[in-house]
C-alpha cells in the first residue's frame, strides 16, 4: 500500500533513539499508524505536533504491518497557535484522547477529519470567545458519539413527537424530550441546553454546564463503560479542566 494525503496528528510515541510512531487521522484514507524516522531533528520533531496539519506519504509492503511516514511536510502549525492557552489545549488534547482510543484505523473518517480541522481552524482564531470554544467542543463531542454509533436524537419529543419546546433528554432512549411532557421528571432527565438545538441561541455557563453534563453522562454510559477507552482517566481530567474553565459572572476590568 501506497499513497499520498493530509491529515492532523492525533498521537507521538517514542519509539527508538531517532525514531518516533506517529498516528495521523487522514483526509481520505482514515486513521494510520507508522514510523518516522528522525524524529528527534529540529525540522521533524516541530512537525509533528498534536493537532498539526500535515501532507505525508505513507507505505506499508504488507497490509498487516505497520507501516511508515515520508516526506512529511507541514502544512499548517496549529499547535503554535494555542500552546500557551489552557483551555484550547485541554479541548484538543480531550478530544485527540478519544478519537486516538476509539476509531478503527483504516476506515473511512472523512467527516470526522472535517469536523475536527474545522474546530481546531475555529479555536485558532485569537479573537473566539471561551464560551464559543466550549459550545463547539460539545457539539463536536456529539458528532464523534454519533459516529461511534450513539447519536443523541434532539430534533423531536421521545413522547409526543412534537419539535416544540423541547427542554430535556431521556438518559435512556437518548432522545429529546419536551418540557410538558418531562416536568414531572426533571429530576431524572438531562437538561438539553437550547444552542444545540438553535444556532441563534448564545450559550452562557449555565448551559454549557448542562451540555458538558449531556455530553459527559452519555460518554461514560457508551463508550467508558462499553469500549476499550485506555486513555479515559486522560480524557476525564481535560475535560475537568474545561468545566472549571466556566466562568459564571463577567470579569469587569
């Protein structure tokens, strides 16, 4: 196998004095996996960087074995643009956690590989709002469930089938639920934050607690408890930080 593409760096691990393993979510051809030689020099070791945009040339002899990089260019540095941004890192490294873990290599990640440098190409912008960054992390924490095979249904009413209203989400059916048919139940249902059902809707910390408390609860129910997410205690404290990030009040200078 053969071929030429871009994509982002999801994960580096060191593999011998001059040598790294890189793992790239692709454009085309999905997640890949392979040796890169002389990783530690100063051209490629600044290249590969989580969250890097890359083109890249990989070969693989036979498919069952791993495989390596070549002429590893880099397209776009994003890593330099929010290194020394708390939050935004803690963002990228949350969701590069869970795509790292749980997405089968080699499958076709087309819409995920969007997704994913659409958001980082949103985080980079200097002048996005921290709300803004927190309310498209948790939609792009709803795409990747979707894509894992547990989409949240949030377009109508589990009960009455109405689009009207719509307030909370059944943590068993993972379906909206409108607020006549779920007062009674508050108590025991998600409370579905309205900026991810109407993009005209502004977020503020008290729905992006409760987009973070969606999100969190049907990832430790599917893909925690279910899946093989090694890396999840990872994945829990990033995403800590990112809640405690959310400031309830204004600071006036």
């Amino acid at each position: 196998m053969n071929f030429r593409d871009e994509g982002l760096i999801l994960n580096i691990k060191n593999y011998s004095e001059n040598s790294a393993i890189i793992k790239i979510l692709s454009k085309s051809h999905g997640i890949y996996r392979g040796f890169i030689k002389n990783s530690k020099s100063k051209k490629i070791n600044s290249i590969i960087q989580i969250s890097n945009l890359v083109s890249f040339e990989f070969k693989n002899r036979i498919e069952e074995n791993l495989g390596s990089f070549s002429n590893l260019d880099l397209i776009e540095s994003r890593i330099s643009k929010f290194i020394f941004e708390k939050i935004k890192l803690d963002c990228i490294q949350s969701l590069l956690s869970i795509i790292n873990d749980l997405f089968l290599e080699r499958e076709n990640l087309s819409q995920l590989f969007e997704k994913l440098n659409n958001f980082i190409d949103k985080i980079s912008d200097q002048k996005i709002s921290q709300n803004e960054i927190i309310a498209n992390y948790i939609k792009l924490e709803i795409f990747i469930l979707s894509n894992l095979g547990y989409g949240l249904d949030l377009e109508s009413c589990v009960v009455t089938n109405s689009k009207i209203d719509l307030a909370f989400v059944s943590p068993k059916s993972a379906r909206a639920v409108s607020f006549n048919a779920g007062r009674n139940y508050a108590n025991k249902l998600l409370k579905l934050p309205q900026f991810l059902i109407s993009e005209h809707i502004e977020p503020d910390y008290l729905s992006l607690l409760d987009g973070l408390r969606l999100t969190e609860f049907f990832i430790e129910k599917f893909l925690i408890s279910e899946k093989n997410f090694y890396n999840s205690k990872q994945y829990l404290f990033y995403r800590n930080n990112i809640r405690d990030k959310i400031i309830p009040f204004p600071i006036f200078k």
